[in-house]
C-alpha cells in the first residue's frame, strides 16, 4: 500500500515536472508573445498543481496539505492574471504609454 | 562538503561579478543591480562560513536578514534619485 | 536610564518626532541637541571621575550581544559631535528650512553618537547605513540637478564602501568566528585575517573620502545647502575616521600594516587635495578639496603614531579631528553666508569695494588659522604633540612631509583670505550687506571655538589619557 | 544526488547574475536579476537558512524586483562607451584576485564560530524558540532597532527626492478580482509568518514584507487609490515602529536596569508586542518606498 502511495505521489511529481519542461522548451522555442503565454500560463498551472499534489502524497498531513493547496491557487490566479495583463499591454500598448509618458 | 565549496565559490563569484561590473559600467540603473548582486554574494559567503555539524549558525541568519532589510531601503534611495536625475533631464 | 542610551534613542525619537509634528521640529532640533550636550558633558564628567563605561545592552554579553563602549576617545568624538550640532542647530534656525532637514539631521546625530559608543564590528555597520543615507538625504536637500547627481554618485560610492565593510565583516567571522571589536587583535594575528581587516579598511576609506578614494566627495561636499555641508564635512568623514583609529588602537601592534597604509593614502590624499584647493575657481570647491588634504592629514597623523598601546602620539590624530570638526563647520557655514551676500562664491569675485568683510569673512579667517595650525589653536597642539614624538623617534621624512602640507593648507586658505582683505570692485550687482543672524553666530562661535581649543586643550587631553575599556 | 543539485544550482546563480549584469535589455536585465534572487533564496534553504531564504524571496527579489521594474523606463541607458582592453584587463584580473583571496580567507583554517553554543544555552530565556528570532528581537535587537532606523531615513529621503509619478492607469477588469483574491491572503500569511517567526522560520520582516506586497498589488490595480498614499495616516504608521522600537527599549531600561532588556519571563510578550508594531510599520515603510509621494512640494 505504501508503496503504492509512494509511486503514485513521485508520478505525479515526474508528470508535473515534465509540463514544467514543456512549458520551458515553449517559452524558448515559440515564435511569437502570445503564443508563449499561453503555453506558460496554462502548463505552468497545471505543472505546479500536480507537484502539489504528489508532494500532498507524500507528506499525508492536513496543515501541509493545505499551504499546498493554497501555493497552488496563488500560482493559478497569479498566473492568469500576469498572462492577461502581459497579453492586454501588447495589444493595447496605449494604456502603458500613457502611464510612462505623461 | 562538495556543496559547501559550491556555493562558496558561487558567493565570490558573485561578489568578482559585481565588482567588475561596477567598474566598468557607468549606467545608474546597472550600478544598483550590481551593488544588489554583490550584497547577495556578501550573504552566501556570511552563510557558508556558518554552516556547521549542528545546523546553521543563527547570529549571521540575522546578519544576512539585516542586510537584505538595509539594502531594500538604499535600493528604493538609489531608484528614487536615479528616476529625479532622469526627469530633471528631460525637462 | 543611563546617558549611552539616551545619546542615541533620544536623536531617533526626535527625528520620528520632527517628522509627526513638522511644524515644531525646529525647536524640537533645538531640544535634542541641547539635550545631547548635556547628557555628553555629563558623561564625560563621569568618565573623568570614573574611567570608561560600558553597559551590556539586554543584559547580553558580547560576543552575543553588543556592548557600548564609552572611553576617552568615544567620549571627545560625543564631544565635538555636540559642540558642532549645536552650531548646526543655531544655523539651521535661522534659515528657512526645507522638509526633511530635521529628520535627516535627528537620525545623523543619533547615528554618529551610535557609531562612536558600539563595541561590534556588525552594528558599526548598520550604524555607517543610517549614517551614509541620512547624509546622501542631505545632499540632496539642495534639490539642484548638480546636488541629486552628487548624492547619487555619494550613496553608491558609500554603499560599495560598506558593503566592502560588511564583506570583510563576513570574513573576520570566517576567520575567527566572532564579529566584536575584540576580534581585530585576533585577526591582526593570521594572514587571511588582515584580509578582513584591509578590505573593512578599504570601505571605510571610501566613506571616509581617503585619497585616491575621495572622487564622489567634492562635489557632494560643495553642492549641498551649507549647513548639509558643514555637517558632512566635519562630522559624517570623521566616522569612518574615528573607526580607522579604533581599528589602529584594537589592532594593537599588529595593525603596523593598517597604518603604514593609512600613512602613505594620507600623504597623498594631502598633496593632492591641496593641490586641487590651490586651482579651484570657487570657494565652496575650495573648501571642500582643503577637506580632502586634512583627511589625508589626519590619516597621517594616524599611520604615523605607531601602536597606540605603547605611546600617546595617536592622541594627536583625535586633535586634529576634533579641530578640524569645528573649524571646517565653521568654514563651510561662512562660505554659506559669504555666497548669499555676493549672489556668488567665485574666488576671483572676493574682493570689494563698499562692503567691508563681515562677521562671514571674520570667522572664516579665524578657521583658516585654525586649520593651518598656528598657535595657539588645537591644530597646533595636534601637530607639535606628533612632531615631538616623530623627532623623538628620528623619523624625519614624516615631519618634512607633514610641514609641507601645512605650508600648502596656508597658501590655499590664504588665497581666500587674502582677497576678502583686499579691495576692488564688484562683481556681482547683487551682492549686499546681510543683517546679523544666529548662522554668524554659530561660524564665529565655531572658528573662536576652534582657536581658544588649544588654550584648553588639557581637557580633550585629559579624556584622552582615560585608559581604554 | 543533493550534492549535484547543489552544484547545478550554484552554477544557475552564477549564470543568471552574469545575465542580469550584462545583457543589454533593460527588463531582461531585471528579469535576470529576479530569477538570480529566486535560485539565491533557493540556495539559503540548502544553506539551512530558511528565514533568510523567506526574506530574500520576500524583500530580496520580490519587492526589490517590483523597485527595479517599476524605475527600470525611466531611467534612460547611459551612452555605452567602449573601455579600452587594458582597463577591462586590469578590472577582470583585480575581480579574480578578490574572488580568489576570498576563497582562500573562508576556506584556509578559522577559528568555530563562537555563537552557536552561546544561542543554544541562552535560547529558553530569550522568549523565542526560532534562535533567528531570539538573535534579532533579544540577542543583537540593537542591530535590528538600527534597521529600521535605516528604514525610517531611507522612507525620510524617498518622499523628499522622489519625482511625482503620474496616477498610473488601473489595470482592467481581471485585475480587481485578482486583487480580492489577494488581500485576504496577503492578511491571512502575513499574520502567520508573524505567529510563526516566534517557533519556526518567519517573524516581522517577511510579515511586513508579504502585507506590502499585498498592498502594492492592491495599489497598482487601482483598487487603492493614490489617495491613501497622499494621507499622513499610513507616513505615521510608517515610521511608529521606530518610535514604538526606541521607547520599548527605553521603558525596558526603566524596569530592568539593562537598555532592551526585557523583564525576566516576560520576553516572550515583549517580542511579540514589538514585532507586531514592526510588521505594520514594515509593510507601510515598504509601500510608500515603493509609491513614493503622490505630491511633491
């Protein structure tokens, strides 16, 4: 049984790791801005959740859990929104001007 | 031990780093990154020399907190003059 | 409570003060300052009585904790810290103040007061923090585009000096595991402490303005509201200054490297200041350059005093010191009024016609005198004390060198001087006679100050001779 | 395995800082500096520094980061003037020779520190089980008084030089909501890194640094106005944890004889009373350095 739990939490570390890795190589490989965001935003989220989830596994205790499963909303709304704010500044670059020109 | 050495050698590198820079760049915003890097390289070096059979010393932990503090402050100095000088150009 | 920690909380609480309440802080600046006097006088009754004081802070011995040290020679720097603020405080009161000098002054005299009393090299170093940003704030009170490059180009040669500080902190701890002052004897003792040792030197070098390191200081020194200048150049340089002795004296024999150092930078800081105030074309820069030369001087007198465990010449550099504080204060608060009466402060546009030299030019001729080191001021007794001990010693070349730079202080100061005396016509149309204020009051009382110190020079002697703690 | 992570790590630090220190862009070069302080504060974990590593990912590269990124347009590049080789060569050999005298310093026999064993038996009476803690709020609290003197005049020459930044537009729509996601959270781990400083790695800095973090935020979508700012309110509290720091000290003096000694068995009171004056002032000192005055005179 325990190894079984073991397996499985350090799968899914492996698995969160690799969309981490994924998403790098997109950030380094694509060609243009909104294409790499939306590889970042989206495999970044879903990289982390899963390392969370395996190390949640691993650890089998309620407080850890819990930072855990808060690190991971942090991630997830953080992450949507720098996505959407960089994505709003590159096709509406009149907001940004206005705020370092006046 | 492998590690010690590491991050020992990564301290003085970091601190050879930005003296060079500092020396040869005469652009503000690059003097504060590097006075950043090498307070960062002060850190490790104070880290390491802690580091023994029983944890971390805790007197330079603080050490090193009162530093990142310190400098925080004299970075926002710095960014404030640096941004007046600027607009004190343009105009 | 005992005076060590009211000299400096009480500083710290009045700089938040001034800030609460900004329309009181002058008077409150005036409060603390006088304050400050008291309880210095007060201590250093005590420390005559009594030998040198230390108190544990928190109960905590060092190395743990940190100790303050109040002996004789922390006891004169507390001394002319307070003679010079309260100067500084008539002056500043009597001219419109700018928001934020107050503050800024408050947390330079608490700051100072601390650096002067702690026994550990790491709280010497948040010390020299507040110091070096309090100052640069000062700097750039002025608010000129020339004043905030001058504080920029201050606080990052004062943030590299103190990181250089903290680096060689980090490796005294390396070395001998401990960051008191107690570990400089110990550091003094192995080759890689003496790298600790010279870098913390070289950082203070910097903050102290120390030949070839002084690049950032005149024009910091010279662009700033005079009263800010007063206070840099007679207090805030004499920090890294008294730190360098402290440094000499812990070090004991084994710091000879530290001062051989500290001699040979001193010589040249003392040409080569000299000769710039030889070629400045404006007073201020002038003044600020004769500021490089008497570092070097008092560096000197430092490196040349050998070990001051074994013999008193080291007391010669704190004289200097403390004549140099009132007198350069004195200075820079006369230049100040002298520029505000001609509309400028071009050497070559000194001399006139129908306005006779006034109280400004009077105190700056006493504090040229003063620097110089005629008789009978501390000055003198400064450098006749070395002079004696290097004659003693038969190190002549010290003494050539040191009469050298005192024959090029008086050319230089006589440049000024001798056009104030001298008539001519105007060069400005605005130039006018000013009315009296407290600011003539503080320069003359500084510059007669600075003279009548030699006549009581027995007193900072006396304190001086107090063994260390 | 640790080893070699240590390794990979140390030469990523090493890279990263040489990136940010050399590439051309500007927000690269921040960017570069921000990924160096992250890999940093990595490194103080392996370095068994966990408080250390909260206030460099805190403070460090968090809200240094958000400085630089903030100046990093508006101050203009400085016209690159190409050194000549021999300054360069004269430069990179004096960097080595540093490096190297200070491998050599750490490395060449030196004496154990001295404090651990001093901390460890002194540890029950200081109020504070986390040592890091007890050295800065009892052991070495001058220092820390110190600090946030440096804070207080740091703050002081901010609002007196600082240009007047124009209202920055509110980021849109997906911000405010992001933003009430946020301000409980900042409020919620600041208290506990606050609590939490007295057993486990945390305490005031990293509190006050998180809560400022969370009010930046909140200012930069415009939830916050640049009215707040303007009020004197958030500069009083700002520079309370100075006043509230010297007077704790002095009152301490008064009861127990010793400057910042803190009655006996009462430490623990003590430390958490000034740490939490500390946290609030912390995190109104981090704001308006980052905000500077919204008006200047």
């Amino acid at each position: 049984m325990t190894a079984f739990v073991e397996a499985l939490g350090l799968a899914m570390m492996l698995a969160g790791t690799a969309f981490l890795v994924v998403a790098a190589i997109g950030v380094w490989r694509l060609p243009d801005l909104l294409s790499r965001l939306h590889v970042l935003t989206k495999a970044d989220t879903a990289g982390v959740a899963l390392i969370a989830i395996g190390a949640a596994i691993h650890v089998q205790d309620v407080a850890a859990t819990l930072s855990l499963a808060l690190c991971t909303l942090l991630v997830a709304v953080s992450g949507a929104t720098t996505g959407h704010l960089i994505a709003r500044d590159q096709f509406n670059p009149s907001v940004a001007d206005a705020e370092e020109g006046a | 031990m492998i590690s010690e050495y590491a991050f020992l050698a990564t301290g003085a590198g970091l601190v050879g780093l930005a003296l060079l820079r500092l020396a040869t760049s005469a652009d503000l915003l690059m003097r504060v990154l590097g006075l950043n890097v090498l307070a960062v390289g002060i850190a490790m070096l104070l880290l390491v020399s802690g580091m023994g059979a029983s944890g971390t010393d805790a007197v330079p932990q603080a050490f090193v907190l009162t530093g990142i503090v310190v400098l925080v402050g004299v970075t926002a100095v710095l960014l404030a003059l640096a941004e007046r000088i600027a607009e004190d150009r343009d105009e | 409570m005992s005076e060590l920690s009211l000299l400096v909380l009480l500083p710290f609480l009045a700089a938040t003060l001034t800030v609460a309440v900004p329309g009181r802080a002058a008077s409150l600046g005036l409060v603390a300052t006088a304050a400050n006097a008291l309880l210095v006088v007060s201590l250093c009754r005590e420390i005559i009585a009594r030998g040198a004081v230390e108190q544990v802070i928190g109960g905590w011995a060092a190395p743990l904790g940190i100790t303050f040290v109040g002996d004789g020679l922390a006891a004169v720097m507390l001394a002319m810290t307070a003679i010079v603020s309260l100067a500084i405080t008539a002056q500043a009161m009597s001219t419109p103040g700018r928001a934020g000098f107050w503050p800024l002054w408050m947390a330079t005299l608490g700051a100072l007061n601390g650096l002067f009393l702690s026994g550990d090299l790491f709280n010497l170093y948040v010390a020299f923090e507040i110091l070096g940003l309090a100052a640069v704030g000062l700097t750039a009170l002025a608010g000129t585009p020339m004043a905030l490059r001058a504080a920029f180009d201050y606080l990052t040669a004062g943030l590299a000096g103190s990181l250089l500080i903290l680096l060689g902190i980090a490796l005294s701890y390396s070395v001998t595991g401990r960051v008191d002052l107690e570990t400089v004897v110990v550091l003094t003792e192995s080759s890689n402490g003496r790298i600790a040792l010279a870098l913390i030197a070289a950082g203070l070098a910097v903050k102290a303005a120390l030949f070839p390191l002084h690049f950032w200081m005149p024009a910091a020194h010279s662009s700033a509201v005079p009263v800010a200048s007063a206070l840099l150049s007679a207090l805030v340089v004499k920090g890294a200054l008294y730190l360098a002795l402290r440094l000499s004296i812990e070090g004991g024999a084994g710091a000879e490297f530290l001062r051989s150092a500290l001699a040979v930078l001193g010589t040249g800081g003392m040409l080569w200041g000299a000769w710039n105030a030889l070629r400045a074309e404006r007073l201020k820069l002038l003044v600020a350059h004769s500021t490089v030369a008497q570092i070097g001087l008092i560096a000197l007198a430092i490196g040349v005093a050998g070990d001051p465990l074994q013999n008193g010449l080291w007391t010669a550099a704190a004289l200097l010191m403390l004549s140099h504080a009132l007198a350069k204060a004195a200075m820079f608060l006369a230049v100040g009024r002298i520029a505000e009466a001609l509309g400028h402060d071009r050497i070559s546009g000194l001399n006139r016609e129908e306005l006779r030299p006034g109280a400004a030019e009077f105190a700056f001729a006493i504090a040229a005198i003063s620097l110089v080191g005629l008789p009978p001021t501390a000055g003198f007794i400064g450098k006749w004390i070395l002079i004696e001990g290097l004659v003693d010693e038969g190190a002549v070349h010290w003494i050539a060198l040191l009469l050298l730079g005192t024959a090029l202080s008086a050319a230089y100061l006589s440049r000024v001087v001798s056009r104030c005396l001298r008539g001519g016509p105007h060069v400005s149309a605005t130039a006018q006679r000013l009315p009296w204020r407290s600011g003539d009051v503080a320069a003359l009382g500084l510059a007669t100050g600075a003279l009548l110190l030699g006549l009581a020079a027995a007193l900072p002697l006396t304190l001086l001779e107090v063994p260390f703690a | 395995m640790l080893p070699v992570f240590d390794v990979v790590l140390a030469a990523a630090i090493l890279v990263s800082a040489a990136l940010a220190l050399w590439v051309r862009d500007r927000i690269a070069a921040v960017s570069g500096f921000l990924v160096t302080g992250l890999l940093v504060s990595l490194s103080w974990l392996r370095l068994g520094a966990p408080d250390v590593a909260l206030a460099e990912a805190a403070i460090g590269a968090g809200l240094t980061g958000a400085l630089l990124l903030r100046s990093a347009h508006r101050i203009p590049c400085a016209p690159s003037k190409a050194l000549p080789p021999s300054l360069w060569c004269a430069a990179g050999a004096l960097a080595i020779a540093i490096s190297g005298a200070i491998v050599w310093t750490v490395t060449s026999f030196g004496a154990a520190p001295v404090y651990p064993s001093l901390v460890a038996d002194n540890l029950p009476e200081s109020g504070a089980q986390n040592p890091v803690t007890a050295v800065l709020l009892n052991f070495r609290a001058w220092d820390t008084l110190l600090e946030i003197a440096v804070l207080f005049v740091a703050l002081t020459v901010v609002i007196m030089v600082a240009p007047a930044r124009p209202r920055t537009a509110p980021l849109g729509p997906l911000v405010q909501p992001f933003a009430r996601v946020l301000l409980p959270l900042t409020v919620l781990i600041g208290g506990h890194l606050l609590w939490q400083g007295g057993h486990a790695p945390g305490g005031a800095f990293q509190a006050g640094a998180v809560l400022a973090g969370g009010a930046i935020a909140l200012g930069l979508s415009g939830v916050i106005g640049s009215k707040l700012t303007r009020q004197n309110g958030l500069a009083l509290l700002a520079i309370a944890g100075l006043a509230i720091f010297a007077l704790a000290a002095l009152a301490a003096e008064v009861l127990t004889g010793a400057l910042l000694g803190y009655p006996a068995g009462e430490a623990k009171t003590w430390i958490i009373a000034i740490e939490s004056a500390l946290t609030l002032s912390i995190a109104a000192t981090l704001f308006l350095l980052f905000f500077g005055p919204a008006e200047r005179h």
